[in-house]
C-alpha cells in the first residue's frame, strides 16, 4: 500500500467532510437559505468521489499519489464550479423575478 497515497486521499476526505459540515453548521448565506439543500446535495457528491479515490487507493496496492492528487484535485475543481453555478444562478434568477415583480405591479398601477 502506497502510504503517501493513502493520507493524501484521507487529507481530501477530511477537507469534504469539513466542507459540508460547514453547510449544516455555517452562518453564510447559502448555509441559511432556501438552495441550501442543493449545496448539501453537491457536498454529498463531492463525498462520495472522494471517498471512491480513497476505496481505490485503499485496494489498489500501487496506485501512484499523481494519481489520487489529479482525481481529489479534480473532484475538488468539479465541487467548486457547481457551487459557484449554484450560487451565481440562483441569484441572477431571483433579480429577474423581483424585477418582472416590480414590471407587473408598475403595469398594474398604471391601468
């Protein structure tokens, strides 16, 4: 068993699992709002990529470090642009319906 491969896989699997008790913990605003079970799902996810390099690495007695530091790494990169998607999305379609809101009552007023 390779251990440098082994406790860079537990290092991702440490850093994941802190993430999404952050998510049920936090006090940042995609902690506390109504998206926030997408983010828990995400986390969950991005748990369960980084508990499957670890299974590998766990049976794969030669299994090189490049290797699990290029798939945590990745899995890690995939997390992140979800939740930035999550987030970025979320808030422009809220604008938008708070603007198509103010549009009908304006509409509204004047007739």
């Amino acid at each position: 068993m390779n251990t440098a491969a082994v406790i860079t896989a537990c290092i991702f699997l440490l850093l994941s699992l802190v993430a999404l008790i952050f998510l049920f913990v936090g006090k940042a605003p995609f902690c506390t709002g109504k998206y926030r079970n997408f983010y828990r799902g995400s986390c969950g996810v991005y748990i369960s990529g980084v508990v499957l390099v670890l299974i590998f690495t766990l049976i794969m007695k030669g299994l090189p470090v490049a290797y699990v530091l290029i798939s945590d790494i990745t899995i890690t990169l995939v997390f992140c642009f979800t939740v930035g998607l999550i987030y970025f999305m979320t808030r422009s379609i809220v604008e938008a319906s708070s603007k198509a809101v103010d549009n009908d009552k304006d509409t509204e007023d004047k007739e």
